[in-house]
C-alpha cells in the first residue's frame, strides 16, 4: 500500500471505530460523503495540509482509492459489506482499541481530530449530511468550472471558513462552532426555501 | 452581468480615394458580407478602413513605460499616412464616412483617409463639437494629460476627437472607455492574416471577460493596475539598466557638480552633522549585522535540525503504515494454502499439482519479501514523539525566521540611511574640494545606492503585481457564476470547427498558486491540456481561439460583428466544410460575419454564399472596384459560377 492510500486508509478506520460508538452499520454513501466532509474542512479545523484526489461525476464523486480499501479491510474481515452498508465487526474495533491504548502516539491525536468532526456530523442525519454534501462549495463549483478532478487541498470550504472566522475577531469561538453554524446555515435555508425556490416543510 | 454595447455597422461611403472606384458606397448586410479579390487590390485596406471608420488609428495594445518618474501610457496608432501610402493619386481630400449603431445612438463619422483625422462625428443628427486635429498630436496631449494626473493645462475638451471619444464611452457605457472598445474591435471581432491568438494571451482573457462580470469601478481599477504593473515593470527594468551603466551616473553627477553652487560654510555644516550622524549609524550596523549573523547561524542549525527531524518522521512514518495495514498475504495464504496443498484450485475448484514453497507466493510464484513485524505500539510513540519534535523545530525556525527579517529590515534601513549620508558627505567634498580622490571614494557608494533603488524598484513591482493578483482572482470567482453558460457557448462553437470526433472542454481551474501568468481558463482537446498555442496543429488553435471569441461575442451580447480575414487560407476542404458549419451558426445568432476572400479554389466562401439568398449577403468585388485589379476574369460572379 502506497503512503497516500495508506493515511487514507488510516482515516477511513479510524471514522469507523469513532462511528460504531453509535451503530455498528454505516450506508456506504454517507460515509464517503463523510469522509469527503472531513477531508474539505481539514484544512480550516485541523490545519493540516493531508490531501485526497475526488473524480467528481454525474452529481456525485469517487475518492481514489476509495473502494480499494473497502476491499482491503473486507479481506482482513475488518467490515463486512451488505448492498450499501458497511457493518464494522469486531476485529476492527479489538485492532483500533489496543493502538489507541497507547495515550502517548500518534494514532490517538488523530483520532481526537476526527473524533469531534463525527460528532458533530452524527448529529445530523443522513438527509441533511446530504444536503450538506450537495452544498459544499468545492463541490458545486467544480462542474460549473467544468472541472472533474478536485484535490481536497483546494477546499474552498476552507477558505471560505478560515475568511469567516477571520472577519468575526472573537479568538475564543471554535472552529466546529463555525462549521457547525455553516451547516445550520446551510439546512436552514435548504429547508425553508428549498432547492426550486418554493417553500418546504422542515 | 454587465450590460454594454458594441457597434453595428451600417454603412460605408468611400470619396476621392483612388486605389477604389469613388464614391463607392457599401451597404453591409446583417449576415453574410464577403469582400473579394485577387492578391494586392486592397481587401486587407479595406477592412482595416471598417475599424479605422469607427474608433481611428488605433492598433489596440497600450504600452506602458515610465519616463521622468511618471507612468506614460501609449495608444499605439498607426502613421498618419497610413491609408494615402495606399492611394494611386494623393488626394487631400480622400475621406471615409460610415455609418454605424451603438444601442439606441446614431453615428455618422466622417474620418480623412489623406492624414487620418477625424473631420466630423454626428451622434443623434447632432455634430460634435471641438477642434480637429490628428490622432498623432492628439495621443501626445492625452498622454501627457494622463501623466499629470488630468491636470494639464492643455484641456483635451478642447478638440473633437476627446468629445467622439466620450461619446463613445457613453452610448457603449464600457469600463475603461474607448480603450476597452479598441481591445474589443482589434482582439475579439477582428481576426487578420496574421492570426494574432487571444485565448493563450492570459492578459487579455481576463480583461476581455472581466468586463462583463465586475463592477465597472472594479474593472477601471483593475486595468489601472494592469498598467501600473506594467510601468513598474519599466521601472524596474530602467534601475536596473542604471546599475549596469553607471559610467553615464558618474558623468551626469559631473555635470550636475558644475551646475551647483553651494556656500561653502553651509555646506561645512551640514557635514558634519552628517557626518555625526553616520558615525552613530555605523555603530548601530555594525552591531545589527553581528546580531543577524548570529542568528542565522542558530537558523541554519534549526532548519538542519527541521530536515533531519522529516527524515526520521518519514522512516517513523513508512514503518508505520507497513506494519498498520501489511501486505494481505496472510490472509490469501490462510484461505488457499490448505486446498492447494490437496490438489484443488481454490478459485475453480479443479484438481490440480502446486509446487509451494513456503518462501515464495503461493499464486505467482514470486519470491516473498515480508518483513517482520514490528511493535507499532513502539512505533506509534515513537512517531508521535517525532512529530512533537518536529513542532517544536518548525516553531524554533519560524520565530528566529521572524527575528531574522526584522533585523535585516533594520539592517537595510540603516544602510539605506547610511548611504545617503555618504553620498551627500562624497557630494558636499567634491563642491568643497575639487579633488577628484573623494569622487573616486564615493564610486563604489554610488553604485551601492544604484543597487538599493534597484532593489526598491523591484519591491514596488512585486508588491503591485502581488495586488494585480488578487485583483485577478477576485475576476475569476466572479465569473464562476457566468462560467456555465460561457462555457456552453464555447464547446458549441468548439465542437462545431472540430468535428465530432473531437471531445472539447473548458475549465476553469480551482488556482493552486499565486502566478500571475497562469492562465484563468484550460481548454482540452481530446482529455489533453492545451496550455500552449503550439500544443495544437495551426488550424486547431484557429478554431480554439475563434470559439473564444465567438463565445464572448455570443454569451454576452444579443448582435456583434465578426470580421475574419482570408478564413480558408489555412483550412483544407475537410475543416473548410466544419468552420463554414460554424460560422453559419455565429450569423443564426443574429451577427454579421464579413470576411475577405482570394480568387482561390475554396468551398468555405462559396458555401457560405450558397446558403444565402442575394438579399442576406453582400459581396464588394475589388476585381470590379479596385484600380489595382488588372485581371478582371476572375470577377467573383465568375468566380462563384465556377465553383458551382
């Protein structure tokens, strides 16, 4: 496994430990799209510089590498995968708890950077982590650019987020309250307005 | 999206100019007009007369220099005598009046084709008013008018060519007035023999699209600083020349030594109070410079120290991930092994001998290089240690980078400073004392302070096109929102000219870097970046930069024109059929398309004509109306009754 896939890897199994903490069943769907989320804001919440590559197609996109390492953490029965679901097992959680034992590595930093992003993204469901998928700007700027391929260290979501707390000058207001409040922006007018203009029942 | 307008040209009367049968009166259609003829009866004069009719002299591209300290910037025009070169008989009186629609304003312009001025301007049946005067001696009072910031004595409200240009401006309601008009005409609607290309021209993509998508206020200031790059640019490019001769500084501070002529006891004051000066400053650098070594001695000890913490993180790092996610060998070897080692293919399930060695896979044969495994608990703290140390190096080397570049900005104030002093110490010795020994001292000085203007000459150049820059990307974040439908319009016209074994795309890429040359749009042909023009055969990069403009044309105006020089002399009969395809969709969309022909063999004008009835197209046949056409056989009625 080359490095690139590999700290992917490491992100894509450190999400599913965090998220069995709430259901041992994940929709494959949402969690690419978390995954997505959690690369494009990285760059504002963590600000670190990791970078993915994302094919953007017919409204919907491909993390390279993606599907590989489903297939991998499949082989070393890590997950299971049903139609769109992915179900964690218990290997997965035995094999994450033990590294994450070690208070003094790397690993468990990591994971207290993903950790809240899954969190906060947990708290919303699926419906809305849609919504919020289809509005993130990167996203919805790529096909109107005519641009296919999207490296996730090109987040305009970061950017935009990083001008915004720039101009609320309050250095005690936390980035995921930001996030968070883009995505209540986000929602709030998605729900109210709705997509065709009309209003729509919340 | 900004709303302006562009001309309309309706007609044009010729009078006493005697390479044409005069008065020749040419009455354009709205679609198809064809100027025709054999080589040298002046197809190319007179389809620079159309633009000529409507703006002047001008040939688009201003230049931006700086002289005396002051930005000057030049409309390039061409010669006065440009059109009565062309003349058979000199006629003084020789004029060309068109007549042409801006929005909802009438224009009759009358310009002298003997000197190139303009004679009269009636807008709305009304005449402008002003004095008439060339082009030339024109530019002249506007650049100076420009270089002191508009407060020349000299007013140009003075003279009609200021009054048409105003104009202009108001009935096209342009940012950037008659300069965006002239850029507009010569590099979006004209396309000449020289087949000077657009789209790779990244100045002018942004300034030809920026227009319609910023505030107009926006627009001005970004041009201005455009051309302030520009001139900095020069100015840069002067300081540096200065240095490189400073043979020509030392004879000019001789000459002006002669001119001064100072008190001399004043003069033996303000020394020495420079000179106290200079000593405190001395002091003062001598200690900042023994400082800043210091420093950037502890700097280059914590970026080593940085490089070979990366190095170990990154050895930290790739144990790591081999022993987090291993090869899935194991897990392979655990499924087949047993059934191979029966005699049974574990994929199709028939019987069958495997040689297996317990080195080597057990699939490919190929010999097995697992390492062993590690303690990646061991690892991991290892790595988090690394990274911790990492921090603290990286923070190290920011804070003494900063330290750093305070210091020096100190040391580069002081010596600034200082060497204004010595030239004003070396100044006032040579006016007290003639001896040339002072002036052979204060040399070496003076080059120094050539290198600081230099230097300081080029800081303001970065630091404007630092500001050009965000300016420009503030351009393309704006015309994200405008981008589908230009788009659209694009690979429309580009499919169109490529045919449909092409695949076309224009994007406009998310920006990684702060350059100023990178282009704002990537056009691709056939899943391939053409970021330079040479990157594509001569009649691709035609067709690319003809849907260019063609796109502008269409995407952000109801009606233009297009004119296209001799179209099919690059073209075979293949591509000649796919640009006459695309230019009949160009007219569908309301335009006009006026190109000139040779009496040549080719089915793009003849197609062209064909798909029209006579009252849609216009043909000026030079073989009939130039004086220059000895030949009148290939008239293009003949012509066309050949082809048929």
């Amino acid at each position: 496994m080359d490095r690139k896939k590999s700290m992917l890897a490491e992100t894509m199994i450190l999400f599913l430990f965090a998220l069995s903490k709430t259901s041992e069943e994940v929709n494959i769907n949402t969690y690419k799209r978390y995954i997505y989320l959690y690369y494009l804001t990285s760059g504002f919440i963590n600000n670190n510089s990791d970078d993915i590559e994302i094919i953007v197609e017919k409204g919907d996109i491909k993390i390279i590498e993606f599907e590989s390492i489903i297939s991998d953490f499949v082989l070393k029965e890590y997950i299971e995968t049903e139609k769109n679901s992915i179900i964690i097992k218990k290997k997965l959680l035995d094999f994450v708890d033990a590294l994450l034992r070690n208070k003094d590595g790397a690993l468990i930093r990591r994971y207290k950077e993903i950790q809240p992003f899954v969190s906060l993204i947990q708290s919303y469901n699926d419906q809305f982590v849609f919504t919020v998928f289809f509005s993130e700007p990167t996203f919805r700027e790529a096909p109107l650019r005519g641009v296919s391929e999207i490296h996730s260290a090109n987040s305009k979501l970061a950017v935009l987020l990083k001008q915004f707390k720039s101009k609320v000058c309050d250095t005690r207001i936390d980035e995921y309250d930001i996030l968070a409040y883009w995505m209540d922006y986000i929602l709030r007018n998605y729900y109210n307005i709705g997509a065709d203009g009309d209003a729509v029942e919340e | 999206m900004n709303r302006f307008y562009l001309p309309i040209l309706n007609r044009m009367r010729i009078e006493d100019y005697s390479l044409y049968k005069c008065p020749l009166e040419i009455c354009f259609s709205n679609k198809l007009n064809i100027v025709y003829g054999t080589n040298g009866t002046g197809k190319s004069t007179l389809l620079m007369m159309c633009f000529f009719s409507i703006v002047g002299p001008y040939r688009g591209g201003i230049k931006t220099k700086v002289r005396q300290e002051h930005r000057r910037d030049n409309r390039p025009i061409y010669e006065d005598s440009f059109f009565s070169e062309r003349m058979i008989k000199s006629d003084t009186n020789a004029k060309v009046t068109s007549s042409f629609t801006i929005d909802q304003d009438e224009y009759i312009v009358t310009h002298s084709l003997y000197d190139c001025k303009l004679l009269c301007a009636v807008v709305n049946g009304r005449s402008l008013p002003g004095k008439q005067i060339s082009y030339r001696t024109y530019e002249t009072k506007y650049t100076q008018n420009r270089a002191d910031d508009y407060s020349s004595t000299d007013r140009l409200d003075d003279y009609l060519i200021y009054h048409y240009q105003e104009q202009l401006k108001k009935s096209t309601k342009l940012p950037g007035g008659v300069n965006t008009l002239i850029s507009m005409l010569l590099d979006v609607m004209f396309f000449d023999e020289g087949r000077k290309l657009t789209f790779w021209n990244n100045d002018l993509q942004e300034t030809i699209i920026g227009k319609y998508i910023v505030d107009s206020d926006f627009y001005e200031q970004y041009c201005e600083k455009k051309l302030t790059t520009k001139a900095l640019e020069s100015a840069y490019k002067k300081k540096s020349e200065t240095y490189n001769y400073m043979n020509k500084f030392f004879q000019k501070e001789r000459e002006e030594k002669a001119k001064v002529g100072e008190d001399t006891e004043k003069l033996q004051r303000e020394l020495f109070h420079i000179e106290e000066k200079a000593q405190r400053l001395g002091k003062e650098l001598e200690k900042d410079q023994l400082l800043y070594s210091r420093k950037n001695k502890e700097l280059l000890t914590a970026i080593h120290e940085e490089e070979t913490v990366k190095e170990e993180l990154n050895v930290l790092e790739e144990t790591w991930y081999t022993n987090l996610f291993p090869s899935p060998y194991k897990e392979y070897h655990g499924k087949f092994y047993k059934q191979m080692i029966d005699g049974y293919c574990p994929v199709c399930g028939n019987k069958h001998d495997f040689s297996l060695f317990s080195e080597r896979c057990i699939v490919c044969g190929e010999w097995l290089q697992l390492g062993d495994s590690q303690d990646i608990i061991t690892i991991d703290t290892a790595r988090q240690n690394k990274i911790d140390s990492l921090s603290e190096t990286k923070k190290k080397v920011e804070i003494l980078s900063v330290e750093l570049d305070k210091i020096g900005e100190r040391i580069k104030w002081t010596r600034k400073e200082t060497n204004k002093n010595n030239i004003r110490i070396n100044e006032i010795k040579a006016l007290i004392s003639p001896d040339e020994d002072y002036r052979e001292d204060s040399d070496k000085k003076r080059l120094e302070k050539a290198q600081e203007e230099r230097d300081l000459a080029l800081a303001e150049y970065n630091s404007s096109k630092k500001k050009e820059e965000q300016m420009k990307k503030k351009i393309e974040e704006s015309l994200v929102d405008n981008f589908t439908t230009f788009r659209t319009a694009f690979i429309r016209y580009a499919s169109s000219f490529f045919g449909e074994q092409h695949k076309e795309n224009l994007s406009l890429p998310f920006s990684e870097d702060d350059d100023l040359n990178a282009p704002l749009m990537k056009f691709e042909l056939d899943g391939k970046t053409r970021d330079e023009d040479y990157m594509l055969s001569e009649s691709q990069r035609i067709f690319t930069d003809l849907s260019f403009r063609f796109s502008v044309l269409t995407t952000f105006h109801n009606k233009s024109f297009f004119i296209c020089e001799t179209p099919d002399s690059t073209l075979d009969i293949f591509h000649e059929e796919l640009a006459v395809k695309t230019f009949l969709e160009y007219i569908e969309q309301g335009n006009a398309l006026i190109l000139s022909a040779n009496a040549r063999h080719s089915s793009l004008v003849n197609d062209l004509y064909k798909h029209y009835n006579s009252n849609d197209v216009t043909v000026i046949d030079l073989t009939k109306i130039s004086k220059l056409a000895l030949i009148t056989e290939y008239s293009f009625d003949r012509y066309i009754n050949r082809e048929r």
